[in-house]
C-alpha cells in the first residue's frame, strides 16, 4: 500500500469511529425552541452573514453559530467542506465536474449546483469511500 492511501485511511478512521458512536439525531435551537432532526435530512449547510441556514428536504433553519463549528460537528455525519461558506451531505452528490480553472462544479440532487473553490478541492475525495478511473481527477 503506498504512503499516500495509508495517509487517506489513517484520516478516514476519525470519520469511521464517528459513524459507529454518532447518535442518530442531531440537536438545533432554531426559533425559539430545540429541534431534533436526522442528519441525513440536512442537504447543505450555508453561511449567511453570523448564521448558518441548514438546509433540509423538509424545509430549512437558520441556525446563529459559525461554519467552523458546524462543518467540525457535522463532519462525522458525512457532510463535507467545499468552499467557505458551504458545506455538502456527501449522500446527495450526484457528480462533480471540472474546470479548467483547477475548480469544480458539484450537483446535488434535484439539481442545484455549487462551486468548489480550489482551497476545498482536497476533501472532494471524501465524499465516496471508494473511487474508480480517478487518475485524471487532480485532487491530491
């Protein structure tokens, strides 16, 4: 196994070890009161000003906290950086295209598409455990 994939994996296993003692809901204070939703609802996660605006099929929350924060506590569910201000549930990415920039495009499903700014192009490998005919993809 090269270095490179001992490196991947070695930091996939905080990830893992989430996945396996995560609780199956998250809590939010949004309006008042305290939700408790499935982080697998969440879609995406963007920044808006000092809030953040979680994203779900169901609807949406305006959370006051910053995306720091929430990208750390969100990242064991799954949900993957992409640019500053937005983050992606990896388990709605239907494709990602590139640019000739160095950026990417990513769509989700229903179709909504956000830029990868070239900063967060590194965590695009997070978004699937396993990846085929990728030697092309440039993400290092």
């Amino acid at each position: 196994m090269s270095e490179k994939t001992l490196s991947r994996m070695h930091d996939l296993l905080p990830q893992i070890e989430g996945m396996l003692t995560r609780p199956s809901r998250i809590a939010i204070k949004a309006k008042g009161r305290i939700l408790f939703i499935d982080p697998a609802d969440v879609v995406t996660v963007e920044a808006q000003g000092n809030y953040v605006l979680l994203q779900r099929m169901s609807g949406s929350d305006l959370l006051h906290e910053s995306m720091s924060t929430v990208a750390e506590k969100l990242q064991p569910y799954g949900f993957v950086r992409i640019h500053r201000s937005v983050l992606i549930n990896a388990s709605f990415v239907e494709e990602i295209h590139p640019w000739t920039t160095g950026e990417y495009v990513l769509r989700i499903k229903g179709g909504k598409e956000f830029h990868v700014s070239r900063t967060y192009k590194k965590n695009l490998h997070s978004i699937a455990p396993l990846w085929f005919g990728t030697n092309g993809f440039g993400v290092d």
